[in-house]
C-alpha cells in the first residue's frame, strides 16, 4: 500500500488535476513507461477510465454467491435435465491480464428444487468478473451450481478464445479450448452426459 501511495505523490500536479486512484496513478506510470505521454490529449483521462474498467472487469470479487441467488430457489416435482447454454462471457486470463471471451452450457438435475434460470448467467458472470483461469471458471460454476440447488449432477462446459493466445506468443487467432467440469450423476452416468452434449449441439433455432 506504501508503494501505492507513494507512486500517487511522484505525480506532477499539471497530469493529475484531481486526487488519482492508486491504479489510475499506476496505470499513468505505466503509459510512461511504455515511452507515451500520459499528459497527451487522448490519453489525458486514460488512467481513470482504465480504473474505471478494471474495476468492472474484476467486480466479481465483491459479489457473493447469496446476493445474487437472494432466495430464488423453488420447489418443483420435476427431474428432467436443465441447461442454458450460449452464455456469453468476458473474462481476464490471470496470467496476463488479458481477455478471454467465449460461451458456456450449464446444465443440471434437479433435487426436487430449481433456481430461477435468469441466476445462471449471473453466476456466470461473477465468477468471469475476476482474474481467472478458464479450467478454474468452470469448475466453480459448476459447484456454485451445485451448491446452491443441491443438483443431483452439474454439466458445465465453457467454448473460449484467449487473448493472450491470440495477440501474442503463439498468435492463434482461431484456436479454442474448451473445458469441462461434470459433477454428481453427469460424471458418474454416461447417457447423462450425452444428453447435454446432444442438447447443446443442437443448432437448430426455433425464435
Ligand atoms: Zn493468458
């Protein structure tokens, strides 16, 4: 926090005309160190809307799993399979704080509950709304899933392209990966799994 601080004060007063955030103080530092100038018009608020950014991109970690489910858990008498798939989402790999977007299927067995459909995405995207590792993602959609309706099974399978792939290194800008995370009866039954991976790759649109 003392470097933080610090790298705040080092700023001369005419670049920073109100009291920077820590990471817009930083994220001045490293436009200059990247050989721009930060005092340059197009750049002038850059700092505050990059915090500004950041701050969205990882508003995740201030959200819990209890807010955003806030009761919307109900009784049902039907067992059939659940899913919503093509959930959009926009992630940041940990690695390299870079993007990674893509889409997700989450699919479960209901215990004699469901949770409101509108939820999944939420959950979705609390948990992208971090530094993240697309493994880790969809593991804990799957037990946040799991969890909160008591699901007999929990299929999750997340299709992402990644920035740091893409832009740099390797530079594929065409590859995916994909993973998976299968609990309960999607792990222990095969027809289970087949069924969502059936359901998903249906193509067929019927709006
Ligand atoms: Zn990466």
């Amino acid at each position: 926090m003392k470097t933080r601080g610090s790298a705040a004060i080092k700023l001369m007063p005419s670049q920073a005309t109100e009291v920077d955030s820590p990471v817009a103080a930083m994220v001045r530092e490293v436009i200059k160190e990247i050989g721009e100038d930060p005092s340059r018009q197009g750049l002038l608020k850059t700092p505050e809307r990059a915090d500004k950014a950041l701050r969205f991109l990882t508003s995740g970690y201030a959200t819990s799993l209890d807010e955003i489910v806030n009761g919307a858990i109900f009784d049902v008498d039907t067992e059939g399979m659940v899913i919503v798939r093509d959930i959009e989402f926009y992630s940041m790999c940990e690695h390299h704080m870079l993007p990674f977007f893509g889409k997700m299927h989450v699919a479960y067995l209901p215990n004699k509950r469901v949770i409101g459909l509108s939820k999944i995405p939420r959950i979705v995207d609390m948990y992208a709304r971090r530094l993240q590792v697309q493994e880790q993602l969809t593991e804990q959609v799957a037990k946040a899933v799991a969890e909160t309706v008591g699901a007999r099974g929990v299929g999750v399978i997340a299709e992402a392209r990644h920035f740091c792939m893409m832009m740099r290194g390797v530079e594929k800008q065409h590859s995916g990966t994909i993973t998976s995370t299968m609990l309960g009866e999607f792990k222990a039954k095969k027809t289970t799994r087949d069924e969502f991976l059936a359901l998903i790759s249906q193509r067929t649109n019927p709006f």
